[in-house]
C-alpha cells in the first residue's frame, strides 16, 4: 500500500545520518520506521540484531513492508550488524536516543540542536548515526556508552514512551528542517485575483442599500459606525474578485427571493402536407 502523497514523479531527497535500530522486535515497527525515514528524506537504515532476523522470510515480511507504505526500497537496502559496534564503526558521531537520564556525564541535547549539528558536520564530509533502543526496554547503559552524546525529546515526564517510529519521526523533521529549512513545500494558489476597490464598494454600496431600505442602521445616530463595522469584517476577508461575485449573488438572493424559473413552450408544428396527386 502506497501512502496518499506518494509522488514518484517528484525528485526523492537523500541523505542525512544514519538511522540505527538496535535489536528491534517487531517487523511492523522497521516497517513504520522506514515509512517515517523516507518522509523525510533518510536513506540510512541500519539494524542490529534484530530479534526476528532480517530481512524477514515469513508472513512478517508482508507486515513489515505493508506498515512501511511505499517505503520498501529501505527495507531492501536496509544493512544488518551483528553487534552495535559493527553498526557505527564508520560513524565520526553517534547520537543514542533516551527518555531516561543515564548518569554518564554525556552531553544531552534535543532533537533540534542534534540534527542542526548533524548538518553541519554531514556538510563537510562526516558521518552521523543516530542510536534507538527495541521497543520495550530502549537501549540499556553499555549501548548508550557507545554514544557521544544523548537525544532526548520534550516529552510528558509522566509519558515518556515514544514508539519507535515516532521518535525516528521526530529525528527526520528536525533533520529536514536543519538541513532544508521549514517552509512548507507548497503555498496558497489564489485562483483569482483579489478584488479593486471599485468592485469592493459596489457591493458594499448594495449591501447597504438593502439594511437600509429594511431598518438595519437603527438608531440613525450609529448608522456611520455600523457602516464602518460591517466594511471591516468584509476587509478582513481580504476578498478577491470571485469572493465579491459569490457575496454578491448570494445576497441578491436573499434580498429578492428565490428565482423565477421561466418555462418555455416549445412550439410544435404540424406534420408538414404532401400535395395529394389530382385526380382526372
């Protein structure tokens, strides 16, 4: 199952650390982490022992590539490690991802500071790898002592258990946006243009006629500042040409009623007569 979203018209992104998934579990959770890698543009994807094997030969696999919704070319390529030090040995800088505070006198930043640092140092040639622990337990102290440094996430104190997707999730936006910026990848279309002055005070000309003509303006003493107010709840809007022609329509309606269907008859003519032949 391909996501909605999906494009592969579109140039893929690539690149970034190194995402490093220590003794997973569960094949639906590779899955779902290769699905949040390729969300944002990670290709790196690197397992340590997972408990089932990989890459998986049962109807785990189906799951797995299922869960990752289009996002199996990781899956394909993802590159498996006896043991964690396998795993980094090419790496020039380790993150480990935790919610516990471990008592290692290790530098602890947030997501934002690991991945600004990841891009700088990414952009001069290094490599980056970043450390999650199996889903039930998270990484245990010898493994974190592999790290240089810790990644923790502002989580609720009272919740901090991420799923390991999620957190992989978390790393990729942090990443995007060190490395690319945060701009949303599309704007507003404006399909009209915005609308004169000209036709804005017509319809406010109109508008106003009709209150006035059904007692709105009372008393007379406030009529200008009830006037005022109602042309700036219109301002607000920022109308464009099409947003006065629908106000106005609808307007029109409401003020003349509903509209009149005329029926046209259509004339029937009659069969047209063939000269019947003289008789002699």
């Amino acid at each position: 199952m391909v996501g909605a979203g999906t494009d592969s018209s579109k140039p893929n992104i690539a690149g970034g650390p190194a995402i490093i998934l220590v003794r997973s579990q569960l094949a639906v959770n590779i899955g779902m982490a290769a699905r949040a890698m390729a969300n944002f543009g990670l290709d790196d994807l690197r397992l340590v022992a997972p408990r089932e094997g990989w890459p998986r030969t049962d109807a785990h696999r189906d799951t797995a590539y299922a869960a990752a919704a289009g996002a199996g070319h990781l899956l394909d390529r993802a590159k498996t490690f006896a043991t964690l030090a396998e795993a980094v040995a090419d790496l020039n800088l380790v993150f480990a991802t935790t919610a516990r505070e471990r008592g290692q006198g290790k530098r602890i930043n947030p997501p934002v500071e690991a991945m600004a640092e990841s891009f700088q140092r990414i952009s001069r040639g290094e490599k980056i790898g970043v450390m999650f622990g199996p889903e039930r337990t998270g990484l245990d102290n010898d493994e974190v002592g592999i790290a240089d440094g810790i990644v923790t996430f502002p989580v609720n104190p009272a919740y901090a258990s991420l799923n390991l997707a999620q957190a992989v999730l978390l790393m990729g936006y942090e990443w995007t946006r060190a490395s690319r910026g945060d701009a949303t990848p599309f704007g507003r279309t404006d399909y009209s243009p915005p609308a004169p002055r000209e036709m804005i005070l017509s319809f406010f000309e109109y508008v106003e006629a009709a209150l006035e003509t059904n007692g709105f303006f009372r008393p007379a003493g406030k009529a200008p500042i009830m006037r005022r107010n109602l042309r700036n709840i219109f301002h607000r809007m920022e109308m464009t040409e099409q947003d006065v022609r629908t106000l106005r329509g609808a307007m029109t309606r409401l003020i003349e009623g509903p509209r009149v269907e005329v029926q046209t008859r259509k004339r029937v003519r009659a069969p047209k007569q063939t000269a019947k032949p003289a008789v002699e």
